[in-house]
C-alpha cells in the first residue's frame, strides 16, 4: 500500500518530513572494488581492460576487438524493425530541433571605461557516453545523450556498453548511428570509465563522461571527477502529479505505472485536492497491475514508495511540490499553465491531461537525462550547455588600466598580495 | 629553475605529456576524517559543530553565538579603509554589471504539429558560501561568489568562515554586506560545509555550498554532493602567458610572479616565439623576486612548477595552450585577439599587454573563479548559471498526442517498458 498522507492532519509536517528523507536505494560499498578497477586500468591500459571485460563480461576480446565495426554497426541497422527505427529517427530529429534552441550565444561588449568585455562559448572536444547493457539498455537514452553533445559541436563521441556473453542490443547501436556517435567500445562497469578517463592504448581519453550506470558505474565516475568532468549521478526515477477534480483517474494511474515500471526504487506520487480522484486513482492502478508485463517491479515501487497526498487546496501543492522536487511533474488541473508557473523545483513539467510523461520519454524533444532524488532543488536537465564551456574575455588599453588600476592595487595590498599590485604599477609606472 | 621546453626538440612531446602530468597537489588523505566530521554534524547538529569549532579554531562558541551580528558587520564596516571599501564597491559595481547579461532566457515556442515546448529558469533558493579563514580570507573572493547568486535571484545567501582564535578579517566581512550575504556564521572545516548541507537547529540547509577550501572542505564538499549542489574543487591557481617578440619582459614576469606569488602550487607558464624574450623575462623574474614581500612562495613556485616553452611560431602555441587549458591566459602579442579566437580551452583570456590578470582578480567585472587543473577542458568559471536551474516544459493537446503517440508507443514497446506505452494507449483508446 502506498503512504496516504493528509496535509490538514496534525502530524503532516513530520510524516511528510519523513516522507522526503526516506531512502529509496541502498547505497552498495561499492567505492573500495571501483577504486581498484579504476587504478589498474589507469596503470596497465587496455590489459587491465580486457581483464576485467573477461571476468564481468565473461568476453574474451583483443585489443581489435574492444572497437565495435563498422560492419556490425551496419548489420545492427538491418537487424531493426523498420517501425521503431523510424520512430527512433523521428526522436531523433525532435531533440536535435529543441536542443539547438539551447545554444549560447557568445558576448562581447564595451562598458564605458573603454573596457571590452565578455565571453565565448566552445564545444568540449571529446565526451564519452556510458549506455548500460542488459534490460536497462535503452536505445532513446542514447539518443538523448548524444543528439546535444552533437548540437554543441563535439566532435569526438565514444559510446561504451558493455556486452555480457557478446550480447550487443542492435537498437542501442542503432541510436548511436543516428546520435553520431564516432566510436563505440564494447566494454561497461567501472573499467570503462577508467578506460575513457585515463584513456588506453585502444581508447584515447575524453574530457568529459556522461550517461547512466550501476553502483559501479557512479563510483567511478565520482573517483575520475576533475581528471575529466561527469555529468550528475543518477538516482531512480520519480513522478509527482498534481491533478484537481477533472483529472481522469485512469490516465493518472497508468502514468504513475509508467514511473514503477522502471525499477523497484522508482517512486510515483499524486498531490489532490480531491478525494473521490484519490480514491478513483488507488482503485485503476490495482486493476491496471492485474496485466501489466512488470507488474512485480511496478506493485512493488508503488507499495514501497508511492504515496497520495491530499490537499485543502491546490494552492497547497505548491510548497510541498517545491519540497519534493519532483524529476517529473505532470499537472492535470482546470489551469495547469498557472499552476506550473507557481513552482520553483521541477525536472520537467508536463502539462494538462494529453501530455504523460511518456512523451517526454521519447519524442517530446525535450532530454529525459533529468534531476532526481529532489537535486532538481539546485540541478538541470542534460542539454547542450552540458557539452559546452565559456572563457571570459577582457581587455584594457593604457586608458582603462589608468582608470581601474589603483582600485585593483588597494585591493591587492589589501589581501596581502604584493605581486598583484605591482602587475599594475610596473605598468603605470607606479612602482 | 623552471622548466625549459624547446618545441623544436626530439623529445619535446614526450617532455611536454610528462609536464602535463606532473602533479601540483600532494593530494593529503583527508577523506575518512572528512567523513567522520560530516557525520558526526548530520547526527548531532549544533552540537558536533560547537564541538569541532571548540577543537580546531580554539573557540568556544553557544548556538546564539554561531553566527556573527548586525553589530559585529557594523563594526567590521567602520574599522575597515575607507580607499579600500570603495575599491570593494567599485569591484562589487563591475561583478554586478558583468554577471547581470549572463542572465538566462526562458524559451517557449509553439512547433508545427502544435506541441508547446520550452523551458524556464528559477533561482536556486538558498546557498552557502564558503570563505577560508587565516591568510587565505579574501574578500574579492566573498564578491566573486556572492553577486552572481544575488544577480541569480538567491534570496537566502549564507556565509560561513571560520575564525581561529575568535579572529575575523573585517573586510571579510564588508564586501560580505556589499555582496548581499544573508546570514554569517563563524565556523569552517568539514563541520561548517556538513552544517550547511544537512541543516542544524540554529543553521537552517542550504541547497548549493560553493566556494575553496582547504583538503577538508573540498573533502566533504564531495562527501555532500548529491544531498546539495557543489560548485568545482578548485586546485591550486595557474597562468599561461603567450607573447611574441613585442612583449614587456618585465611586465610578464610581474604576471608571472602574481600568479607564483598565490601558493608554492601555483603555476606559471610562458610560451614564446622569441629567445630574446624568453631569455630577458627569466632575468626579471629573478631581479623582482628580490623585493617581493611573498618571494618564499613565489620562487618556490617558479622553481618547481614556472616553465618556459620555446615555439618557432605562434601558431604552434595553439595546441599547447589547449592541451594546458589554463585557468587564466593572457595573451601579449602584436594581434592578440587573433590568437585568442583559435584557443579553445582557457578560463580566462586577457588580452594585450594593458590587461595584466590583477585586474581581472578584483575590478574588471569577470569572475575570477575559474576552472584549474586542465579543467578548462571540460568546465567554466563561476557565473549566475551556477545559481539558476531550468525546468523544461512540455504541453501536447489531442490532436498533438494522436500525431506523436503512436511512435512514443512503438519506443516503449522496443524498450520493454509497456506501462509507458500503455499510458499513451489508454488515451488514445488504443489499448
């Protein structure tokens, strides 16, 4: 049975506080075994790589075989159904178009003091892209990574996924053509980060890793952060919905499965101001389960995480809404625009009833690469600015040195800085 | 002696990766004292901080007495040099006027099928702002960190500096009241950041802990990050100076030497065209070290990290600069901005020979904190984009969920994840 909470009891605010520390996933010890895969790969290269694809894998490669070909990249292509290879490309094209609306523009002003000012965006020059193997190898997740490290103009784009037994999902390759990925190694876990980091004989390193993975994965990540950048550590996914009296009850409830379905760990919530919907909503999902293919996952998320909070009012949503930071929010109210505008803390919001989550998923052309875990509080989505830096420019003539240099000097002598202040005097002649 | 290069010799690339390698930070093993710290806070709150504060700063402190005054800012204000918190207000004035354009767009469009897409920035709602106590208090730093949250939007801004022995640098606490600083409280180390982050009774969490620190800081900072947003680990300062046969000699080793000047990690690197300049700034440097009141530190920095890399044209300075990605670049060249525009990985680029980096450390309007560590690579200087988050947004009617639906469903069928299709399906009456 999922949480019932009742923002008008008198215990609210402490269950509910509860409710938010409450942890989904058990964080494995996993650091001490990533650290070591890390570090060996990191000394001894492709060696260690191979070693470590053997054991967890159970895959014998050689350095020639770690690259996937472009033959079978090839063949992965023809082995596709038509159907979802043209939805895949539809996807495809739908990122690109909103993603490209991402892209900063450089700036470069005079203030004036005669000083010019500003910055300039560039691409990093090469990302890797983590894609898990398995159940959990999903070929719209490949898309979404790699279509804005595309539009940023990344030019060099490796895609690891590891092969257990030499099992490769053609879809997953498939996405990775049409994402633009340049390369792609058949190698996961904690060893491929290294690999990507550090960089082999085989695999030259990249300046920046992306994309989901296990325990193993994440650990790694955070050891080689700094010596490249990463993008966030993901936790399981999570729903909130708000919806009012002219919610249907069961489009909710199959959007809320739709969020269980992912993982056990997955979390699905419904924020009402309506009673009758909360009890229409609790009653669809139970029938739902009954033919749902996971449906194990789903009863159990749902049992385990779910939660129905009512309100007095929606206007009560709004605080609670911002406390859970919710990776998605769907609103289905009378106004969904104006409530959306009232809350600070949301991954993505979709709105009104024709716009379930699943949309966004995968042919929205928004990312689905989202905050969860409620970093939404302080964290973006994935987008191009993911793949992109900015250097700040300056540049003073005699003039505009003349003008801001003495400030610049008491400020250097201030902070003890010596050979700051005579940067600036030597050249003014000051000392 | 710093290190000398010659572009032109047999073994230069091999000389230059293990340049690139070499090791500025003996990395202290910090971690599990770290942990035992941060843990001991999130357990005991107000308590285990009080405790730490008694042990490492040699001050004993009670809850109301954690945080520093209105009388006490007051105070600090009066006792401080009336040229230099006028040159704090002309840096605060410039950071401002900087940071103000990096203020984001939101975007809403309307596609041709009908979809609303889009996206829109909220700030952050609260952040901590870290400032080291001792020498290393700078309050050109308090500005640089605290006017982009303030220009982001940040409403509640909290500082936290540690004061050993009960001493607190009053311009510390000045350009904290010019940067917008909410609240202040004296503690530092481990326990300050677990303060912020997990909350106390007397400090209420934030959702962002930015700002340097010692090993410890940066230590928990990454301990923390995931329950709160962390801003870069910055290692320790470097510059990279590139210049032609017009450049001043001594100008550059005034530079070189601000930067050397910082810590006996930093790092100084001149890249040249010309012998005759490489040759006479070398002598500068030794004949400035003579007067600088830091050239302990300083020469220690020239002498185990300063390098002096030979190139026989400019255009072979490119590569370089992007493969040492340096956190400040000045360029003195006869077209500097010529230059500038085919190097893509720095933090900071000033340009000519009137735009010493002093200037961008404290007045010219930029930030100066900036990726270090070849994280130019992959990263950018601290901007209003660190305190702002965006949510995307998504909207589809009918007809929009008829048009995209059927592929949606298609996607989720191929990556076993039926309840997603299913609830398309429902509303669609297809399933």
């Amino acid at each position: 049975m999922p949480v019932r909470l009742d923002r008008s009891s008198a215990d609210f605010d402490q269950r509910f506080a509860a409710f938010l520390a409450a942890k989904r996933e058990v964080s494995a010890d996993v650091e001490a075994a990533a650290r070591a895969i890390v570090d060996d790969v990191a000394k001894r290269g492709d060696a260690a790589l191979l070693e470590a694809t053997a054991k967890f894998d159970r895959l014998t490669l050689d350095a020639a075989s770690l690259r996937v070909s472009a033959a079978e990249i090839e063949a992965a292509n023809k082995a596709c159904d038509a159907a979802t290879l043209d939805a895949l490309k539809l996807a495809r094209d739908r990122i690109e178009i909103y993603h490209r609306r991402q892209l900063p523009q450089d700036e470069r002003f005079t203030d004036p003091l005669g000083v010019e000012l500003g910055w300039r965006y560039t691409a990093i020059e090469s990302a890797g892209l983590y894609v898990p193997g398995g159940t959990a190898a999903y070929p719209s997740s490949v898309l979404m990574n790699a279509v804005p490290a595309k539009v940023a103009g990344v030019s060099r784009l490796v895609m690891v996924v590891p092969s257990p037994d030499g099992k490769l999902n053609p879809l997953v390759l498939a996405a990775a053509s049409l994402g633009g990925v340049t390369e792609i190694y058949r190698v996961g876990g904690a060893q491929a980060v290294a690999a990507l980091a550090h960089g082999t004989a085989t695999i030259a390193p990249v300046a920046k890793i992306v994309g989901p993975g296990n325990a193993y994965v994440a650990a790694a990540k955070r050891l080689v952060f700094g010596k490249v950048g990463i993008d966030m550590i993901a936790g399981p996914s999570e729903v909130l919905v708000i919806a009012d009296d002219t919610g249907n009850a069961d489009w909710i409830a199959a959007d809320l499965l739709a969020q269980a379905e992912h993982d056990a760990s997955a979390q699905s919530i419904l924020i009402t101001d309506s009673a009758r919907l909360a009890a229409d909503v609790e009653k669809a999902v139970e029938a739902q389960l009954k033919t749902l293919p996971r449906a194990a996952i789903a009863s159990a998320s749902w049992a385990d995480f779910g939660a129905i909070i009512m309100v007095k009012n929606l206007g009560d949503s709004i605080p609670l809404a911002d406390a859970i930071a919710a990776e998605h929010l769907e609103i289905m109210t009378a106004d969904p625009d104006a409530l959306a505008a009232k809350i600070r803390n949301a991954g993505a919001v979709f709105l009104g009833p024709h716009t379930p989550e699943a949309i966004g998923d995968y042919v929205g052309g928004s990312n689905h690469v989202l905050p969860t875990a409620r970093s939404a509080r302080f964290s973006s989505g994935l987008s191009v600015h993911d793949f992109m830096k900015r250097t700040s420019i300056l540049k003073c003539g005699p003039d505009q040195l003349r003008a801001l240099g003495p400030a610049a000097m008491t400020l250097g002598q201030a902070e003890g800085l010596d050979a700051h202040s005579r940067s600036i005097g030597l050249r003014l002649n000051l000392s």
